[in-house]
C-alpha cells in the first residue's frame, strides 16, 4: 500500500512545518501547511481593520479573499509562497501580530467551514503532506499515516523566537512564550474542531530530537505502513 496522504498536526511551534517540507521533498509529494489560509485570513483582517472576533466578518472575509499557495517563487528559505489577491504575503503572515490572533480566527466555526472544502479538495489528490492542527481529525481522517509532534511550550517558544532573528526581525522570547500559552488554550479548547492527537496517530516529542532524527523516524514509520 502506497501512503498517499500524511497527515502532521501538533501544537504551535512543535516543527511541523520543518518536518513536513522535508518529507514531502524526500517523497516528491505537495507540501501543504493549512495554517498559512488561517494566517492570511488574519493578516487581511488587520490591515482591513475587520475585528477578527466578529465571526460573521472575519468569515465573509474569508470568502471573498483569493489566496493562492504555491511551491516557492523566491529563494530566500520560504518553504513555499502565499499569495492573498494576488500579494506575496508569505513573510507577512508570521509576524508577531498574526501569532498573537491567528487562533481566534481560527477558532471560528464558519471561518474553518469556509476554508475545510479547500482542504479537503487538496487532500483528495493524494501525494500529499499535510500539516496543521486538525489535518488527522478533520481535514483528512482517511490519511494513510498520521504523525501528531510535540515539544514543550518553552522549547517552542525558543525555537520560535530564534526563527525571527534569524530572518532579522525583533523578537521578545517572553512575548513569544505568552502567545504560544495563548495559542494552545485556544486551539485546545475551542468548539471546532480542537488540537488533539487522532485516532491511530503516532505521537512523537520532539524536545530532544534533531529534525534529521525526527525525518529518520517517521520515514521509518512510512516504511511500516507501506510493508517496506
């Protein structure tokens, strides 16, 4: 049996998309992180002056908002581009700012309707590595291999923060802590859709592992599902 979906979910900051870039690269398969539609979201919601806490709104947003994602069209470390009406806003769209609401506007039921289709539509073409937070319960239950990371709130904070001083923007460690403590309350608790591990995921910590070890394992785990 050939795995043709793989589904990555974790809480924020856990490597998800690190991971999942490279195993898509190793497979040949699309790389898709979901939570860069829920970021641009919230990114085109502030900079309209759309109050991302007005579901009704931020949904309406959604739908007239063309967003566009695509293998990388500048080599400058992006792991693919995002485009919202036609504006490459793929840097944009990691910023503080959208750390700190991304989870409210995903926390909205009609937003995450709005953009599930898409998904979903995605999904259904196969070859395909899949990351976010609700890709094994929701988005593609069906997935060949399901892989939940984590890491502690502290380890991700760090991470986080070395991300952004690396690119040159200004970070506060501290800050970053707080919106990620923020961000696993809300993702968690929230009635669409909550962050949990799926039924049948393999959970792996990702605290003490290099992001070599973590492809090594889950290669490892590809290779079981697929009777290698």
């Amino acid at each position: 049996m050939k795995a043709s979906i793989i589904a990555i979910d974790g809480p924020a900051g856990s490597g998800k998309s690190a991971l999942g870039e490279l195993l898509a690269r190793r497979l040949g398969y699309l790389f898709f992180d979901t939570g860069v539609v829920y970021r641009t979201v919230t990114l085109i919601a502030q900079r309209r002056g759309v109050d991302v806490g007005d579901e009704a709104s931020v949904a309406q947003l959604a739908r007239e908002l063309s967003i566009s994602v695509v293998k990388p069209t500048v080599d400058d470390g992006r792991q693919y581009s995002v485009f919202a009406d036609g504006e490459d806003v793929t840097w944009q769209i990691f910023s503080p700012e959208v750390d700190g609401q991304v989870s409210v506007v995903s926390a909205h039921p009609e937003v995450r309707r709005v953009l599930l289709a898409q998904q979903r539509a995605i999904a259904r073409r196969g070859d395909v590595v899949m990351v976010g937070r609700d890709i094994g319960t929701v988005v593609a239950p069906e997935a060949d291999l399901k892989i939940y990371l984590d890491a502690s709130v502290e380890e991700r904070a760090q991470r986080r923060y070395l991300q952004a001083t690396s690119r040159g923007q200004e970070a506060d460690y501290d800050r970053i802590l707080v919106n990620l403590r923020d961000r696993d309350r809300i993702d968690s608790g929230r009635a669409a859709a909550p962050l949990r591990v799926a039924e049948g995921a393999i959970v792996i910590n990702t605290d003490d592992l290099s992001l070599q070890q973590e492809l090594d394992m889950v290669c490892a785990l590809l290779g079981r599902v697929e009777g290698r």
